[in-house]
C-alpha cells in the first residue's frame, strides 16, 4: 500500500492513513510501509497456527502509541478471513478472529459473533466527503405484493377490500413455463389490485396493495 501524508500529520512518514467504517463507528488505523516490507525479510518468523501465511501488515490505530503485527488470512472471493496477532517478539502467533466476509456495494459485508456489519476503508479525504453523502433509504414495500420475476399473471385469488391469512395464495405467476404460486406473509387487507389475469409484468412490478 502507498500513501501521501499532508505536512504536519500524526503518522510517521512510512505510514499510510485510512478510516475504517464499520456500521455507524469510524476507527483511524495507518499501515507501517517500511515495517510491513520488513516483515517479509524476517528468518525468524514462526508460521500461523494452520501453517500457511497470510497478508502481513503493521498497523498502528489513533489511539495506541506503536504499530502491531497482523496477518489477514483472506483473498478476494474468500467467504472467510482469519486473522492473526504477533504475540511476541520472536514472532510467534495466535489467531484473533474469524470472520464472514461478503462483498456489498461500497465496501463489505462482516459478520462476526452476532454482529453483520457494512465495513469500508477509505483514505481520510475520502471518509471526509463520504461522511457528507446522503443515505439512500430503500423504498418501503411492506404493504406491497411485487412480482418476484418477469412473468404473466394467470390468475388474482383474492379480491380487492378482502381479508387475507398469513401463507394464504394471492396470485400465481407464470414463468418460463412454471406457475409461481405467491403467498400473504402476514395477514391484513387488500386495498387495491392494479392488475389483471393475463397481464405481462415486469420484476418488482406491483400485484396488489395492502393497507397499512
């Protein structure tokens, strides 16, 4: 990793700054160049517990006066990243963590002991101007049955003003000549149909409406 650092910054010169955001917290690190180049000239370093070496990286967080070694068992693709800490000076280590890993727009998906959080890492004016972006809130379709494919309708079994179940059959779709049959997820009213048997429909177009 390579980096440029503004005059007057709290990281040393060989160091690289990023914000880590994960969820709604955000976490200076900085990645040591030099220590980590280093790391890989190391004839005393003792392999990880599972044998096999991971990334090695130096870094160092805001609030801690000296960088850490780590490892990140992990590549692009992998649903799994091991990590692991140097646990003394003669270079033994111990795994920290195991995570779930996922790719999601802008970053990642983490799950971790209960927790699934969105992380991303992003250089500090990046962070700067994304903290400024607006969150895109997706549309609430709770009250609505959508057509889970590009499909047609053959046939409506339930009728506007109706009283539904949970699991009760609303409408079946045909698709790639296979009948879907779509189900209440919950019980409740239905409020309006727009649609009618024999009506082509596009993916996510609205089948019926429920009341609120």
């Amino acid at each position: 990793m390579t980096g440029r650092m503004e005059k007057g910054a709290k990281y040393g010169p060989s160091e690289t700054p990023f914000v880590v955001r994960a969820g709604e917290e955000e976490f200076e690190i900085a990645v040591d160049n030099e220590a980590t180049r280093g790391f890989y000239d190391e004839e005393s370093l003792t392999a990880p517990p599972n044998g096999e070496w991971g990334t090695p990286v130096w870094l160092s967080f805001a609030d801690e006066s000296e960088a850490r070694a780590y490892q990140i068992a992990w590549r692009p693709g992998d649903r799994v990243a091991t990590i692991f800490a140097e646990t003394d000076q003669e270079g033994h280590w111990r795994e920290i963590a195991a995570m779930k890993i996922g790719q999601v727009a802008g970053g990642f998906r983490v799950r971790y002991r209960g927790a699934d959080l969105k992380v991303s890492v992003l250089p500090p004016h990046v962070a700067k101007l994304a903290a400024m972006m607006p969150e895109k809130q997706a549309p609430d379709t709770s009250n609505l049955l959508l057509c889970p494919m590009p499909g047609l309708v053959v046939a409506i079994n339930v009728a506007e003003g109706e009283e539904v179940q949970e699991g009760q059959t609303l409408a079946i779709i045909e698709a790639m000549k296979m009948e879907n049959v779509l189900r209440a997820e919950k019980a409740g009213k239905v409020a309006k149909i727009p649609v009618e048997v024999g009506a082509s429909l596009a993916v996510d177009a609205v089948i019926m409406e429920f009341e609120r």
